[in-house]
C-alpha cells in the first residue's frame, strides 16, 4: 500500500478541498435530514391533531342534534337518531383511515428523505474516496503510474496503447466471457472443476475439514475489529464502558466472534509499523498488519490470525507489486515480493517467542494459521516459512526457533494471487486456500496488468472488425435478451475470437496458495470443490456478478455457514 503521504490521484491541494467539501457536505446532508425528519414529525402531528379535533367537534354538534330529537319523541325521531348513529360511524371510518394515509404519506416521506439522504451521501463519500484526500486515492494513484509504466514499456516493443483502446478491449473481452460462458461451462468442468473429491491433509485432524473451515473463517473475519464486526457483519457485540474493561476491546470483540475465552488470547499486536508493505513491496510504509495468537484448546491447536484490509485499495495493492525469487528446500520459487517481505518481518517481531512459548506449554499442540484477503496470503507465506514437508503429505514445523515437527496447517479465505504453480502445488498439505463465489482477488496478479496491455493491443490492432461485431453481438443480445438461439456458427466465432485473446495473454502470473476449494451458492444451496487446473481458472480477471461483494468476510462466512 502506498505511504499515507504520497501523491493522491489529483494534485494535493485540490484533493484536500474535495475532501474537506465531501466532509462538510455530508454533516450538512445529515443535518438537513434530521431537520427535514423532523418537520415532517411535526406536521404529521399538526395535522392529525387538527383531525381529532375536527372529529371532536362534528361528534358534539351530531350529539347535541340527536338530544334534542330525541327529546320531542315519536317515531320520526327514533329513525332520525339511527341515522345519526350511522352518520357518525361513516364519518369516523373516513376520519381513521384519513389519518391512516396521512400518516403513511408521513412515513414515507421520512424514508424516502432518509434513503435519498443516504445515497447522495454515499456519492459524495465515494467521490471524496477517489478524488480527495485518501488512502484509496493514493492506491489510484500508484496502478495509474503502475499501468502507464508497463504500457510504456510494452509499447516500446509492441505499440502505444492509449486509454480508449485500453476500455475498448477490456469491455469487449468482458463481453465475450459473458456471451460464451454457457458454452465453455463444460469444457472448464473436464479442465479444472472437477468433482469433489476427499479433501487433502488437513488440522486439526479431529473434526472434518468443513467444521475447521466453517470456525476458521470467523477467526479471520473477527481480526478485522469490533468495528467491522458490528456493522459490517451485523455482530451484536456491545462494548462495555472503558471502566468496566478489564480487557481490550479489541480481545473482547475477537473474543465474541471466536466463543473463545478472552483470557485465551495470547498476543495482539494493533499498530506495527513495519508490518506492511507499500506498491515496492517494500515494508515500514505501509500499513500496519495487525495479528492475534490464542489458544484454541477445543482443537489443540495455537492459532495465529493475520488481518487483511478492505476497501477498493486492497485490490490495486494486489496489482501494484511485483514479484521476487525465494529459495525453499533447494528449488526457486517466485513469490508476491510485498507479501513475502511483510510475512518475513512479521517472522522477525515477538510473534515467534509467542508461538514458542505456547507451543512448549502445550507440548501436543499443533499451530493453526488464517486469514482473509491480504492476511490470508501473509498467513499462507508464514506457514511456508516455519514447516517442512511430512511422510504423509502433511507439514509440521520446522524453524529454529520453534519447538519442531508440530502439526501446522493454514486455512486462507480469499487469498491474493502470491505463489507460482510449482510453489502451490508443493503446498497443497500445508494450505487450504477457499475462494466465495466469483471472488475476484485471487486472480489479482501484476501479470493481469500486463494481459490488459495484450488485449488492449489486439482490438487496437483490429483490421478485420472484430471490435464492431462483437459490440454488434452484444447489442443484439440485449434486447433479444435470450442467448439460447444462437446458431452453433455464431458460438464457435465467439468462442474463437475469446480463445485468441488469451493465447496473447501469457504474462507471468501467480495463483492462490494451497490447495484450492471454490465455494459457490446456487439458489438455496451451496456447492464446494476442489479446483484441479488453478492455473487455468485463475490465470485471468472473470468479469461477472458478485466478483467484488463475493470478497467479504461477511459473504465467506455466510456461504461456509451453507454447506
């Protein structure tokens, strides 16, 4: 991540007075909605005030009428008292379901006041998140400088490729995964979606791997602090007043999400300034990377839990970093160098005294690591790190600063991107990786930049019209809005055209750690399986529904909670 002092996306003092504008803007949009709310209260009030003493006074007048007839006696007067009696019933009816409308129209004003009210806000805040002065405008601004770098450099080779032909491409290649997706479905399910087969070596070995995956997802997802719990994951953890602690609050929030005694927790570290990384894959400028160890004696296990980020920047963080070499049991792997470099440093603080610690206070204890998004990668790094390979394809320690040939197993949820093939491959016993959905993050790889040159560069290329076609084919399907008819000659020219685009896509990229289970919700139920070709399924950014929503920690735990 970029240095909260760098350059934002617009000059720095424009980016201050939009912040300083959106922030104003918004107390005022709140204050005009409580002072719009409560207009509108009081003139529902007013007016059925005015009601009931409408309804009041036409009772009076009709009650003193009646009384009168009925003092004159007679027939004629008993009838004229029944329709007196009537009168007054229809006229209270109409007065009660009058105030039943007025007071509906009320209400929804003050909820259409409040929604509208929100979204405008949430514009201006998201505009403020760009253009201002922010951490998400800074992580803009570094893929901006990223992109014009690596286009600049591959131009000099191929040709220059403007930002018209890079929205062109993209759109288009967006287009055809879409319209060829159903056809490709089975040819991707021989490939790399097979069926679910026995999950690899896992721990704990006591409970099946659902259970550890399902418990584990909420240790990550808690690491991101009472905060996030609360309104993001609707957590109903209520903080108690600052003298009543005898805790942290950040223990007791981890505490609440985990159903593990606060007084397990071991060590929590919520500020470590060189924790992070920045778009260099350098650390001490970044930001802070916070962990948890605890104790876990349900399982026997002492968990380590890495917090990742969320926001827009997490993502360009993914796509701003390059790659380094690191030597493992005599072979060279490639590696995301700003993950690698945060997990080594972590490796470097207290963190190994602790686990140290631990582990030879519970001498059968095994060390369980997890994360979500950039956490998990650090985690799944961190694991790499401290273990070795086992005779029967599981892992144990092996450090020297650790008691050795413990069991050790990492579960990471929504990883990045941080491994080469080889590396995944040889850690499929030691790392569980679980993707939601069309979670876009573990595509993200500074390759996926360099493949958007290529596709760029072919529609720019384009002598044969391919670009129109394909704009045509997608106009054409919109209002027709079925696919299904189309001729087995139209298929096979889309297929096609998609097929070339990613033969020019061949930029070095690196895939998710482990061994990689897709989870994915379809309707009221919810599928797992072990991806075989993780390479080929995500070896490119897939444009669809859900690929950004599908990332939350929240929506993890929710499709785990389904299976």
């Amino acid at each position: 991540m970029t240095s909260a002092t760098g350059p934002t996306l617009l000059p720095t003092s424009v980016a201050s007075i939009i912040s300083l504008l959106s922030k104003s803007t918004s107390v005022s949009i709140r204050l005009g909605t409580l002072v719009g709310a409560t207009l509108l209260d009081t003139a529902r009030t007013g007016t059925l005030a005015s009601l009931e003493v409408s309804r009041a006074a036409v009772e009076g007048i009709v009650r003193r009428g009646s009384h009168g007839v009925v003092a004159r006696g007679g027939r004629e007067a008993a009838e004229l008292e029944g329709w007196a009696s009537k009168g007054m019933t229809a006229f209270n009816t109409s007065i009660s379901l009058t105030e039943l409308i007025i007071s509906t129209a009320f209400e929804l004003g003050q909820t259409t006041l409040s929604s509208i009210s929100g979204i405008v806000e949430t514009s201006v805040l998201t505009l403020d998140s760009i253009f201002g002065s922010t951490e998400t405008s800074r992580a803009i601004n570094e893929i901006v400088k990223l992109v014009r770098e690596e286009f600049k450099d591959s131009s000099e080779h191929d040709g220059e490729v403007g930002i018209k032909d890079i929205v062109a491409g993209l759109t288009c290649f967006a287009i055809l995964q879409y319209r060829t997706r159903a056809h490709l479905e089975e040819e991707y399910t021989i490939v790399y979606e097979t069926v679910t087969r026995n999950p690899g070596p896992y721990y704990p070995t006591a409970f099946h791997l659902l259970h550890n995956l399902r418990k584990y997802i909420r240790f990550a997802a808690a690491s991101y602090g009472a905060r996030f719990m609360r309104f993001l994951l609707g957590s109903q953890f209520l903080p108690l007043p600052t003298a009543e602690r005898e805790h942290h609050l950040e223990h007791l929030a981890f505490s609440f999400h985990t159903s593990l005694p606060v007084d397990t927790i071991l060590l929590s570290s919520h500020y470590d300034p060189s924790g992070g990384f920045d778009s260099a894959g350098h650390t001490g400028t970044g930001r802070p990377l916070v962990h948890f160890v605890c104790v876990d004696h349900e399982a026997a296990a002492i968990v380590v839990t890495c917090r990742g980020t969320l926001g827009l920047e997490d993502a360009l963080i993914d796509l701003t970093c390059e790659y380094t070499s690191v030597t493992l049991r005599g072979h060279s792997y490639r590696v995301h160098k700003g993950m690698y470099n945060s997990a080594t440093l972590l490796l470097r603080s207290r963190l190994l005294h602790n686990l140290a610690t631990a582990l030879a206070a519970y001498p059968s204890y095994g060390l369980v690591l997890t994360g979500h998004s950039l956490g998990g990668g650090v985690a799944a790094l961190v694991s790499i790190l401290i273990s070795t390979p086992h005779q029967n394809g599981a892992f144990t320690t092996f450090h020297p600063a650790l008691p050795q040939d413990r069991p050790i197993h990492c579960y990471a949820f929504g990883s990045p991107a941080i491994v080469c093939e080889p590396l995944r491959k040889a850690t499929r016993g030691l790392v569980t990786t679980v993707v939601n959905g069309n979670d876009v993050v573990p595509s993200l790889s500074i390759g996926v930049v360099r493949d958007f040159h290529s596709v760029a560069l072919s529609f720019r290329e384009d002598t044969d019209g391919v670009l129109g076609e394909v704009r045509r084919r997608f106009l054409r399907g919109v209002f027709c809005a079925s696919t299904t008819g189309k001729s087995e000659e139209e298929w096979n020219w889309e297929v096609a055209v998609l097929k070339t685009l990613r033969a020019g896509m061949r930029a070095e990229k690196l895939v998710p750690p482990g061994e990689v289970w897709r989870v994915v919700r379809e309707g009221g139920r919810v599928r797992a399986w072990v991806v075989e070709d993780v390479q080929g399924r995500f070896g490119e950014v897939r444009f669809g529904r859900g690929c950004f929503g599908d990332h939350s920690p929240g929506a993890y735990e929710e499709a785990l909670e389904g299976l």
